[in-house]
C-alpha cells in the first residue's frame, strides 16, 4: 500500500515538475521575443557565418599559396586527425572549413575561365 502511494506522488510529482518547465521555456521565449534577444542572436550567427578568405583559410591549414593540392590534403588529414583524437571540435570544424574554401579555390582553378 505505501509503494503505491509513494508511487502516485513520483508520478504526480513529475508531471507537476514538467508542466512548470514548460511554463517557464515558453515564458522565456516570450520574453526573449519582447526583448530584441531572438533577433540579436539571429543576427549574429549571420556575422559568425560568413565565409572564410583565402589566407585565412590558408593561415590555419599552415599552407602557402604556391603548396599543391595534394599539400594540402596531407596538411588537413594530420591536422584533422590530430584534433579529432585529442584536439576541440571547434578547431577541427575550422580546418575542415578552411579545407573546404581552399576546395573550392581549387575546382574553379581547374574548371579555368569558361
């Protein structure tokens, strides 16, 4: 008989407690919208978004500008790997968008002016 009523409590306990938190994330939305914040955030991942240059991408990859493409990709794989076992993903996500740039780069050299 006490399982049971220490049961129904957890249960009503944790539903009380789920209704709050939800109460509570939409009044945080709420005010976060009055306030200006969802579109200060907005804006400043298209800040943080922009893509990156040519020298910075190079600057990271450790590259100069007359390396071949296979440099390059020897250079991204060890840094790549070196991160991934004991580095941050923010800076593994950095070498591979500077790999991407510097790809890009690369395919419109070899496509050549049309």
């Amino acid at each position: 008989m006490a399982a049971r009523i220490l049961a129904n409590l957890l249960v009503m306990g944790s539903g009380i407690m789920v209704r709050a938190f939800a109460q509570a994330y939409r009044q945080a939305l709420a005010n976060a919208s009055k306030n200006g914040v969802a579109q200060e955030a907005v804006q400043n991942i298209k800040r943080a978004s922009k893509n990156m240059t040519e020298s910075e991408a190079r600057q990271i990859l450790g590259v100069a500008e007359h390396s071949s493409w296979e440099d390059v990709l020897q250079r991204y794989d060890n840094l790549f790997e070196r991160n991934a076992k004991n580095g941050s993903f923010y800076l593994q996500s950095k070498v591979h968008r500077a790999k991407e740039c510097l790809e890009s780069l690369h395919q419109n050299k070899a496509q050549g002016p049309n």
